[in-house]
C-alpha cells in the first residue's frame, strides 16, 4: 500500500533528530581559560572537508584571549561557558570545526553522504572477501568462517613475496609480487582472478540430434568466475593433508593453496586451461542448425 | 622377524590337534591364514591360455555388496612422525619479513622500565634477550609476534610499576612475591614476558615454567624422591628446565662458580668449578632432579656475586590444587607434594628465602584454567587489603577451599592488569601502523573505534579487532 508507506516515512521525516541550533551553545569560546591540550592529531582523508579553518579559530581565539585577559577570575568560575570551551577544543583534537553547523552536537562530525558502502553493516567486508568467506562456510557457521578467513589474511600478510612463474601470467596490471603481502585482501582477489575461468561449458540436453547434449560455451559473470575459481581450489585443498593439527590448519592449507596459485605450482591451472580447450571446441556447435532454431522460437 | 604359525595355531588343543588325520594336519601347516576351502586350494582345475574357465555353477540371485562400497584412497605418504603435529601448532615466528621496519624504535635496555617516562611507549626487544625469552619459553603461540617486522612490546604503567617493585626487592635482598591477575587477553603473560626481559638485561637468573598444567595434569613422568617419599620429583620436566636455564644464562653461569659439594650428583662437580659445568652434569632426566637441587643451592647462597633469581609461573590456578598424578596408594597427589611445584609455592608465600633478593612471580590465566576457589578468594582478599576496601570473607558453608593453598596466599602482593588507557592504545596502534599492517589513520576516531571494539582497551581484543579480521 504505497499511500500509507508515503505518509509514514514523511511523519518520521518530522520526527528525525535535527541538530540544535548554533545559538543554543554560548556562541564565544573561552579558549584564554580552557585547558590546553596536546594532542597530535592527522586528519583522515574522509574528514579533510571538515577540517577546522585554523585562521579563524586563531582570529577568535586571540579576539577571545584579548578581550576576556580582564575578568579571567570571573571566568573560571562559569562553568557552563568553560564546559563549552573545553568541548569545542577537544572537537578541534578530533580534527574538526567546531563552528561547522553540520558538527554541532557530533562526536565525530556527521558521515559524509552518500554513505560509502562499507559503512553498510551488511556491506562492511571487501566483497571478494565476503563471497569467499561465505565460500567457506560449513554447517552455516559464518563465524567460523570469517576467523579462517582472518587466519588466511594473516598467513598471506606473513608469507614471502610470492615468486611469479611467467608461464602462469596472472591479471594484466597485478602490482609487484613484493607488494602483495602487505595487501593481503589484494592478494586473494588476484589469486582468484587470475585463476577463474571466463566460460563454463553448458550441455544443452539432445540439442545435437539422436539424443546427444551439445556442449555451448556460456559466459560468467565475476562472482560466478570467483565461485567457480574458489570451488577448484577448495578440492585441492580438500584432499590435502595437513601439516600440524588444531583449527588454524584448514585456513593454513587454503593460504598454500592461493599462494600456490599466485606462484603458478598450483593443479588449478590446468583445470582452468581444460575447461577453456573444452570451450574454444565447443565454440563451433553455437552455429549449430538446432540452437539457432531454438534461439528464433523465443 | 615373524614366526612362519601364526600364535593361534599354536593355542588348538591337544586333544583336537590329535584326532585330525595326519594329512589334513600338514595342509593346515602349510597355509594357516588361507580361508579357501581345502579341496579348492589343494588343486583347482587348470586353466588353459585360450580357454575360458568353466563358471562355477550359480546358487542363485546374490548381492554383491562391493558394487555400493566406495573405493577408498589408500594414502601412501609417510604419516608424521609423534609430536611433529603438535610442533607446527604450537611453531612461534617472532618476525616477519614483509612488515615495514619502524624508524626510531627503540631497544629496550637495563633501565628502560624502570623509567616512568617510558610509560606508554612501544619499545623492542634485543636479540639477545630474545634467543633468552625463546629458550625459557617466554613466547606464546597465541602472542601476535609473527606479525611484525621485529619483536616489541608496549611499556605499560603496569610493567614500570612491576618492574619498580622488582628492582626495589632487589636491592633490598629481598622477594617481590606477587601473582599478576586480570580479564583475559589482558596481557598478563606478556608482563611476565617483560619481567623475564627485565630480568634478563639486569643479569638476573631466571627459571621460568611457561604453563603450569604441564606440571599437575599427569602428562609427564613423575617418581618418588629417593630419600622423601612424600614428595614427587618430575624428572623429564625438570631436566627440560635445567636445559633451558642453562642455554639462557651461560655467560653468567659460566662466570659463577659453585661453592658447595655435592655427594649427590650423577658426575663429580669439585668445588669452584663453574655452574655451567654443574648444568651440564644434567645429562639424563635420571639424575636432573638432584642437578636442580644442587644449582637451587648454589644460586640461593648468600653472597659469592650469587646475582637475584626471578621464578615465574604462568597459570598458577593449575598448581593451587590436587595434581592429576596418583601415589602407589592410588590417592590423589596434592599439587605442592610435586617438589618442584613446592619449591614455587613456598618462594611465593615466603617459606623459601631468596637471600640474593629477586621476585616471584605468578600469573593467572584464563585459558582452560580450573576453578580454584581458595586462589579466586586470596586474590580478592589481598586486592582489598591492598586497597583498603572491606575484605571479602570465606563463604562458611562452602567446603571447597584448600588449607594448603590459603596458607601460601596469605602475605602475597596482586598486581591486576587492567585495560590500558587510550593514550596507551594509540601508541600501540602507531607502532601497528608504522609496521604497515595496520592499514588505517591512527586519528582519535580510528584509535577510540579499536580501543571501544577492544572491550574498552583489552589490549588482546584490540589486536583482534585491528589485526586479526577480514576487514584490512
């Protein structure tokens, strides 16, 4: 029922919590009493927008120094003013403006809009990460999961440099083999990547005549490459033995496993070549009189 | 080399061996494990090249049941060999080659402590003192070394007042005897880790027992000592140990010499040789409980530049109990009639002297540690007597504390670990992200997000949340 749906979302548009007005606060800072804080502070890249102007705030601060030197005892006894004070020196500590309309009453400022999706909770992991983990999953623990997941990351941050093997190239524009374990997320996703085949095979059932399937091959989406690429090398896994015992054994192999594949030692390889040999054939049967028949029906 | 009969052949008795006709006998001899008929195995029709050979005529409808079993996988690699399992789980990297190296940090040194001004600061660890920490276990698996390009630590308000207390004792002749406790993943081995570093740098003697269920949970030989039967020796652990002293303080007990005699001993030590030979006399775990005894001895000798001893446990709850271990009688064995864990719990409660001065120290730990009640009581009594707070009392219908256990308690000092502070948690987070593995901008938001996410600044949890996640 839309009509109702519009009328709710405009009462809780009514409803939403505004900032309060800048005037409610005592709109001169007492910064001559405040007490003075150290703390070093390196603006994120994310709040460079609400970065204090630091001219004016040093022009109110000498104006307010200047003209509140004569009654600084009267002062320190106002509490409510130095309260004030303090709090919009500590909101210049968390490198933003106090005067900035948009902060006021914010710890740590409003978000910046459109909310960037990692700041979604459902949302907040990298994708290829998420799918992966997901991948990993067994008995729907996800948690589970995502400590293997962890466990892999951290055994890619601490491996060597992988050594390329030139005959496996992987992705055009992969960075330096030595940049890859600082970025441990980066080197998933390029193990995966470069592995995943860009086809499957489909068997288009009695297609061919006399009851045979003919073999087409269809294109995959990314996250059906990455499925396809991450369920190889799990076999491989599978069926490898464990080195040590405990629960960090199972991520361990998988971590071999993806630097196998970056280091180009990996069976994954192969199935990845078979399957586009077997595509590359089968590429002639997408001429065939039956499938062209079947594509003018629809 | 295997007997050509099998055993069971050998067990029919007489009297049936006797009525078998001679015959059947040698056939039965001649293959015990075939389960072939006899008239079958004797002699089968033979079968021609081109000839196909005769079915054997059918019964009926049979199931075959192979057809359904799976075919399985024989695996033919070697299997690993005892132990070699459990060493690759419990491996301890201390550096990591890919993490960045960190301008301007410092090594920790003799001093460095001591020095309120170092509070909150991240400093690292010589190499020295690392092949010293490594060879008495200091290190834990679970610990985040591996991560980083060379090993440090934070310096805590907690460590310099620790470590104050320690160097005070110390001057003094006297005994720091404490038990550091705290939440879990609070950094309570680490502290011991930074006293043992502490130790270390000031030429200390350190004996150190990284888990103590290793003692009391009956997983290693244990034996009455010849001339006091009420009291157990742990002969395999303690030549471990002795191993491990030694090949950490070698320069210091090569410099020391001994100034007793020594009747006991499996090799002849003379007097004023050096205590690095008394170590070495250890060879087998025969006579390593008698080596210890001796060096014991040796080192708690007044004077002769005896340096002071630092004695550390790490899950102390395991040893205020009774032990997993049985007397001949099959009676439970108290922990402290363990003599090496006696030794520990009267250095703690006072029993035991150390007349070079030095420190004991116990840490709790909350990792698969049992309930002791009378250690959970002494640590909150003595925690408020500390403070000056109401001492909380023993519950009068509860049968469950140890005598033993409170006697030991009763005089020792608590250190609790608590979280650290902010400005703690952002030095740390520095460090993390100058080594390239924190991969965010340590500002007051990202460090109050981790420090929050951390339980309030549980410095393990912090770790968890910054190092050990999906989200890099």
């Amino acid at each position: 029922m839309p009509p109702r749906l519009n009328t709710l979302t405009a009462v809780c548009r009514n409803l939403t919590i505004r900032s309060r007005p800048l005037a409610q606060w005592p709109a001169q800072p007492c910064i001559a009493v405040a007490a003075p804080r150290t703390i070093t502070t390196t603006p994120s890249q994310t709040r460079n927008q609400n970065k204090p102007n630091v001219k004016e705030l040093s022009r109110t601060t000498k104006r307010w120094s200047s003209t509140t030197s004569s009654s600084e005892g009267q002062l320190e006894t106002t509490s409510a003013e130095n309260e004030a004070a303090l709090s919009q020196l500590q909101m210049v500590a968390y490198g933003l403006n106090p005067f900035d309309v948009s902060v006021e009453g914010h710890k740590y400022g409003l978000p910046e809009l459109p909310i960037p999706s990692e700041m979604h909770m459902k949302h907040r992991y990298n994708p290829v990460v998420d799918q992966i983990t997901r991948l990993l999953m067994q008995d729907g623990k996800l948690s589970k999961a995502q400590r293997d997941m962890a466990i892999i990351l951290n055994y890619l941050r601490t491996s060597p440099p992988p050594k390329l093997n030139p005959a496996r190239p992987l992705l055009p524009g992969a960075p330096p083999a030595s940049h890859l374990p600082l970025d441990p997320v980066l080197y998933l996703t390029l193990a995966i990547d470069s592995v995943a085949p860009l086809i499957r095979v489909r068997a288009l059932k009695g297609m061919a005549g006399g009851g045979f399937s003919l073999d087409v091959p269809v294109p995959l989406a990314a996250r059906q490459r990455r499925r396809i690429a991450f369920q190889w090398i799990l076999d491989v896994v599978n069926k490898k033995k464990s080195k040590g015992s405990g629960r960090t054994m199972f991520p361990h192999r998988v971590a071999e496993e993806i630097v196998a594949v970056v280091e180009g030692r990996s069976g994954v390889w192969d199935k990845r070549q078979q399957l586009h040999k077997a595509g590359t054939t089968a590429r002639a049967n997408l001429n065939s009189p039956n499938l062209r028949r079947k594509r003018k029906s629809f | 080399m295997a007997t050509p009969n099998c055993l069971r052949c050998l067990l029919v008795r007489p009297s049936v061996a006797a009525r078998l006709p001679a015959a059947r006998q040698m056939i039965t001899a001649a293959a015990p494990f075939s389960t072939t008929a006899n008239s079958r195995a004797a002699g089968g029709p033979q079968q021609g090249k081109g000839k196909k050979a005769p079915k054997p005529p059918v019964k009926g409808k049979q199931m075959n049941l192979s057809a359904f079993k799976k075919k399985r996988d024989v695996d033919k690699s070697k299997p690993p060999l005892p132990g070699e399992r459990k060493a690759y789980r419990k491996r301890i990297l201390l550096s990591n080659n890919n993490a960045l190296p960190v301008p301007g940090l410092q090594d920790v040194n003799a001093e460095s402590m001591l020095q309120t001004s170092n509070s909150g600061k991240v400093l690292s660890l010589p190499d020295a003192v690392v092949d010293q920490l490594r060879a008495v276990e200091a290190f834990k698996p679970t610990q985040c070394w591996g991560v980083f390009r060379k090993p440090s630590m934070l310096v805590r308000a907690e460590t310099v007042e620790l470590m104050q207390k320690m160097q005070k004792a110390a001057d003094s002749q006297q005994a720091l005897r404490l038990v550091v406790t705290g939440d879990r993943i609070t950094g309570k081995s680490m502290l011991l880790l930074q006293a043992m570093t502490h130790a270390y740098l000031n030429d200390w003697v350190v004996i150190n027992v990284p888990e103590a269920q290793e003692l009391t949970t009956a997983c290693t030989e244990y034996a009455p000592i010849p001339n006091n039967p009420t009291q157990y020796m742990q002969q395999n652990y303690v030549l471990k140990m002795i191993q491990a002293i030694r090949k950490a303080n070698e320069k210091l007990f090569s410099r020391l010499t001994t100034v007793h005699q020594h009747p006991d001993l499996p090799q002849h030590v003379p007097v004023s040789s050096p205590l690095l030979q008394l170590a070495n006399s250890a060879k087998e775990a025969d006579g390593a409980w008698a080596v210890f005894h001796a060096l014991w001895q040796e080192l708690t000798t007044k004077g002769y530049g005896r340096p002071p001893i630092l004695f550390a446990l790490d899950g102390v709850a395991h040893i205020m109990k009774m032990s997993d271990y049985r007397s001949p009688a099959f009676e439970q064995i108290h922990s402290f009639d363990l003599a090496l864990v006696r030794l520990f719990a009267d250095c703690l409660g006072g029993n035991v002297q150390l007349p070079n001065g030095g420190a004991v120290l116990a840490s709790t730990s909350r990792n698969n540690s049992p309930r002791t009640p009378s250690l959970e009581l002494a640590l909150l009594q003595r925690e408020a007597e500390q403070n000056k707070t109401e001492v909380p009392k023993k519950d009068p219908f509860f049968r469950g504390y140890d005598e033993r256990v409170d006697a030991v308690l009763k005089s020792v000092q608590v250190l609790r670990l608590d979280r650290v502070s902010k400005a703690e948690a952002r030095a740390v987070m520095e460090y993390w992200a100058a080594s390239g593995v924190l991969r965010a901008t340590v500002d007051e938001a990202t460090v109050s997000e981790k420090w929050t996410l951390g339980g309030n600044g549980v410095l393990g949890e912090m770790e968890r949340a910054a190092l050990l996640t999906m989200r890099l």
